[in-house]
C-alpha cells in the first residue's frame, strides 16, 4: 500500500505517564530541503482533527512558509489515525487501552524527529492552529533553546477550565450512545458521532456566525445542514481516536510535566523564542482574555487579536482570505 507520508519509528516509547506504548510510530511529510546550516526548519505539528494534508493550507509557493525556502515538517499527533493511535495500533494497547498522551509526549516525539531522524540543528518556527498551537507553545518552553520562534494562533499554553468542561460535553455525548460500550465497540457508535459533530458545530462559529446566517458562505442553506455536514465529518472518525486527542487536550499545559512541576509562569517566563500569538475575538475555546495573561510572562511575546466571526473557524483554510494574509504577516515578521 502506497501512502504520501514517512514513518518515524520510536520503538518501545516511555510516555509521561510511565506507561509504555509499544512500537510508536510518528507520520509526519516534509516539503523543501534543510538547508547547509541545517536551521530552516518549520515544524507543523497537527489540530485536533487535522492531519499532514489539511497542514498544506498554512503554506505554499509565495506564501510566508515557502518550501522553496524553508523545511517544512509537518507532523501528525498521536492520536490522529495516522501517527499511533487507537484505532491502528494492536493488542495490548489498542482501542480502549490505548494509554493517555500528552502535549510533552507529542513534542519529545517530534524532538527525535527532527534531530534524529532529519538532521535539524535548529527550529526556526513551530506554528499551528487549535491544538496545533498549543504544540507549539509546548516546544517553545520544553525545547527553549531550539525554537528561534512561534505563532500560535486559536490556541493556549494551558488549557482552560471552560474549554474542559466543553471538551466534557462532546465527550460524554459520545459516550452515552450504547453501542460505546466504554470505548469497546465492534461497529462505530454512530449516534454517539453525530452528537458529538453536532454540539461541536455550536461552538466552532460564533454566536453572530448563526445570525447572520454566514454557514450559506459555506454553501449550505441552513443552520441544520451544517449540522449535518459535521455529524457526516465526524463519522469518519474513529470514536477512541477521537477521545485520545480530547485527553491530551484537556490535560494542555506547558507546565505539568518534571522541568517545570506546574509553575506556569515559570514555564511561560523560560520561553525565549520570539513569540507571537493570534487569537480571535470570537473564538469561544481560546479567549483573548486568557492568551493576555500568558504573553504577560512571556519575554519576548506578543498579542494580536483579529476581529471575526467566524470564530475559531477563522483559520480553517480557505475560511477567510484576510485572515491568511494577516497571518501570512506575522509569520514573515518572524521567519525574517
């Protein structure tokens, strides 16, 4: 069978939790070439339903990260369905008992990847989106002399108390459908999946998104047919898959690992990458209000808030052209 990624072979990988997961295996895809001084790397770590291929809207020909400049590695999170995960890696681990990784497991990962396997001295950005950003948050304080520089965007270093207690809602959705069976199914719980696509979909766009009935620029006529784009969207997904990367969300903070023993600001102040931060007005998971506490500590950050409706959404590509381009801005502020 015949894939478009490359596989990174972690053998017997000891996670955060002592727990082992046996055979790891990281996808990742790269675009460009490292360069002699082996520091043009741009690492794209993956969102929570993302993958290598939906990573190829941040850049491009012409774009801010340009393969004809820069080596771009884009990098699948465990959990995923193409990295290990739940859903692709066998007994004993497979499934239910796929163990719990973290945001500090996902980065010392990528870390091997990049040193071991591609040969990078040095990082000069990790950038991503959702879930991809608070990677890239994770690099910069557990690698924080190795990134020259990040930007995430809709993300956080810590994940909050509100965004858990959403992440709590899709979950036990999913859960309640009986054919769940704590996560030890033999067919997909396919209620549970639509539950969870359609309670998400409240919460992906902003309240003004609905009002002014901006799912038609999406081409759907209604409200209910979004809904059901994303109960369709969320079939395709793996249940436990699903759960493994809402963990790792949910436990999200730079802080909660051996180098840092929950001081927060001790994590933000070590940061030394030149940092800039894009949140949305109207993202309901990542409010400006918590990314301002975090740049405060943050010595050589920056926050920007871009005004949208679209929410969170704002950054899915293709979603709105502006805000490309204003992140296509920043990045090259940075990158230059």
């Amino acid at each position: 069978m015949t894939t478009d990624h490359s596989v990174f072979e972690l053998g017997n990988f000891e996670l955060q939790s002592g727990a082992v997961l046996p055979d790891a295996q990281l996808a990742y895809k790269t675009y460009g070439r490292l360069n002699a001084e082996r520091n043009n790397a741009v690492v794209l770590p993956t969102f929570y339903t993302g993958s290598h291929q939906r990573n190829e809207g941040f850049f491009g020909p012409g774009r801010a990260i340009d393969p004809a400049h820069h080596f771009v590695v884009s990098v699948n999170l465990f959990g995923n369905g193409i990295s290990s995960s739940p859903s692709n890696t066998p007994a004993p681990c497979s499934a239910a008992n796929f163990p719990d990784i973290t945001l500090y497991d996902n980065v010392r990962a990528q870390y091997r990847l990049v040193t071991e396997e591609l040969g990078v001295k040095r990082i000069a950005l990790v950038a991503g989106w959702s879930m991809a950003g608070c990677q890239s948050f994770q690099w910069a304080a557990q690698y924080p002399d190795f990134v020259d520089a990040i930007l995430p965007f809709c993300a956080s270093a810590k994940t909050s108390e509100h965004n858990v207690v959403f992440l709590e809602g899709v979950k036990a959705a999913l859960q309640a459908d009986s054919v769940f069976a704590d996560g030890h199914y033999s067919s997909a719980p396919i209620k549970g999946l639509k539950a969870f696509g359609r309670i998400y979909a409240g919460w992906a766009f902003s309240q003004t998104f609905y009002r002014e009935k901006m799912y038609r620029l999406k081409g759907f006529d209604s409200a209910e047919e979004l809904l059901q784009d994303w109960e369709q969207d969320h079939l395709d997904w793996d249940a436990n898959d699903l759960l493994c990367k809402l963990r790792t969300w949910q436990q999200g903070d730079i802080s909660a690992n051996p180098l840092y023993n929950g001081d927060f600001k001790a994590a933000l102040n070590a940061i030394k990458a030149k940092t800039i931060v894009i949140v949305c007005d109207n993202d309901l998971y990542f409010r400006p209000e918590d990314n301002q506490i975090e740049i405060e500590h943050i010595r050589n950050g920056e926050l920007r808030v871009y005004e949208s409706p679209w929410g969170h959404c704002v950054a899915s590509p293709g979603n709105e052209p502006k805000f490309e381009r204003y992140l296509d801005r920043a990045i090259s502020e940075l990158l230059n």
